[in-house]
C-alpha cells in the first residue's frame, strides 16, 4: 500500500470517529447498525449501477461512499464492544489467504473455474460444527431472485452437479416451457405458477452456462423497452394522442420505428467470455 493510499485510509477512519465523537454530528451519533442497513443496501445498488454506466469517476465516487459505510458500521460494532475495524480486517485477510492456498501455499491450479471449486471446498470444510452445513445453506434472504438462482446454481455446478453441456440447460427451459402450455387452462393455477418459476431458474442457468449475467441483461432489457415505449409516447403525443386512445397497430408501428433506430450496447458493458465449443 503506497503512502498515500494509507494516508487516504487514515484520513477516512478518523472522518468517520470524529462523525460518532463527542463534537460530531448529531445524525451521525444516533445511528445503530439497524439504521445504516438501508443505506448500506442503497450503496451497494448505487454501485453497481455506477459501474454499469462506465463512468469510472463515478465508480470511484460510489465505491468510495460504500467503503466509508463499511468502516463507519464497523466503528458502530466496535462501540457495541463487539469486533471493530481492525478484527473485520485481520479476519477478512486471513479468510482469502486461507481460500488461496495455491497463491499462498504449495497448491498449484489451472483456470478461474478450478480455484471457484477449491474456494467451496475450503468454505465447506470451515463450518463442520454448524447444524446446517449445506453448501448452499447460506444466502441472503434480501438477495434478488435473479443472483439467487445464478448463485445456487453456480455453487452446485462447482462440484459437478450442472448440465455436461449447455445445449442439456437450454433443452430445459423448452421442456419447462412445454409444461407451462400444458397448464394452461384459462386460471393461473398453484401448478402453472410453479412452472413459471421452473422456466425462469432454468433460463437463468442457460444464461449462467454462456456466462451472461441474467441481472444485468434483464436490467438492460427493461432499459430497452422502457426507451421504446418513452418513444411511443412522444411520437403520439406529437400526433396530439396518447397510448391509451391509440391502436395496438399504431403503437406496433412506433415500436418498430423505435426498434429500427438500433440498440447499442449499454456504455461500460463487459465482453461475455466465449461460448463453449
């Protein structure tokens, strides 16, 4: 760490104990860690967004607000007589070095999916006391559906239980869609409803298995839709009418035409990594 990353940590901490200090700020000395976990939540969302838009100032900018969040509730735990700053820390570093023992030991590996593998295996062998010692035991409940289902079928997939190829994943999703037309029937009955679900998880592993991140793409196809429709809506408006008063056949019409004007790719996309042979 070069000086001035350390003087820019220091500096950090000590914003956030003078914040809690006698002389601090009102706001600030009367939050728990009950009251920072929205805004825990919202930064990290705020985050991640930032580094879908590409800009990298406001990466930094995002990034930077989560880590002070992190070092101010850990300075919250602290108060409480619990693990502070310089536990969460020496813990955290331990736990990677303990995880990396082909960085930090003798193991030696080949590939990004072997070292997930060893990952889940070291994690897996750290809890043998727990009454739940599932490897997919622990997620969290506020996790969006989308990450929890490419998560769990991550995890399962890192010790073999997955599709050997992905046309078997892609098989599925036609045979959950099958079963879907099946249940139709006019009512959304328990069954039907299910089987919903059954095609989603399934797409999610299609799209895991070509190394797409399903929340990403569905947040970028919503994005589409939305900036199509918003051009339906001008488009009518300048006809002095609105979507409600207008035909389906109009609005299909605007919709293409929006279609037409094409589609980039959402600035700071990522490359997928390659499909498999």
């Amino acid at each position: 760490m070069s000086e001035r990353e350390q003087k820019a940590f220091t500096d950090l901490v000590a914003v956030c104990r003078r914040l809690r200090g006698p002389d601090g700020c009102p706001w600030d000395k009367e939050q728990t860690l009950q009251t920072m976990t929205p805004y825990l939540t919202e930064e990290a969302v705020e985050s991640a967004e930032a580094i879908a838009s590409g800009d990298a100032d406001h990466v930094a900018e995002e990034l930077g607000d989560l880590a002070f969040l992190a070092i101010f509730c850990l300075e919250l735990l602290g108060e409480q007589k619990g693990p502070g700053l310089a536990d969460a820390l020496e813990r955290a570093a331990a736990k990677l070095i303990r995880r990396h023992p082909h960085v930090y030991g003798d193991t030696r590996l080949e590939g990004g999916d072997a070292a997930f593998r060893q990952w889940q295996e070291i994690k897996q062998s750290e809890k043998p006391g727990k009454s739940d010692a599932s490897l997919l035991g622990e997620q969290p409940r506020g996790l969006p559906a989308l990450i929890a289902a490419y998560r769990t079928q991550e995890k399962a997939g890192a010790v073999g239980f997955d599709w050997p190829e992905t046309a078997g994943a892609l098989a599925k999703v036609r045979e959950e869609l099958g079963e879907i037309e099946r249940e139709l029937s006019g009512d959304v009955t328990p069954a039907l409803a299910r089987e919903i679900g059954d095609l989603l998880f399934s797409v999610v592993n299609v799209a895991r298995r070509l190394g797409v991140d399903p929340e990403r793409e569905l947040r970028a196809a919503t994005h589409r839709f939305r900036d199509r429709f918003q051009h339906i809506e001008r488009r009518l408006a300048e006809r002095g009418t609105t979507p409600a008063r207008a035909t389906l056949s109009e609005m299909d019409a605007l919709w293409d035409e929006a279609k037409a004007r094409g589609d980039g790719a959402l600035a700071g996309d990522p490359p997928v990594r390659p499909k498999e042979a």
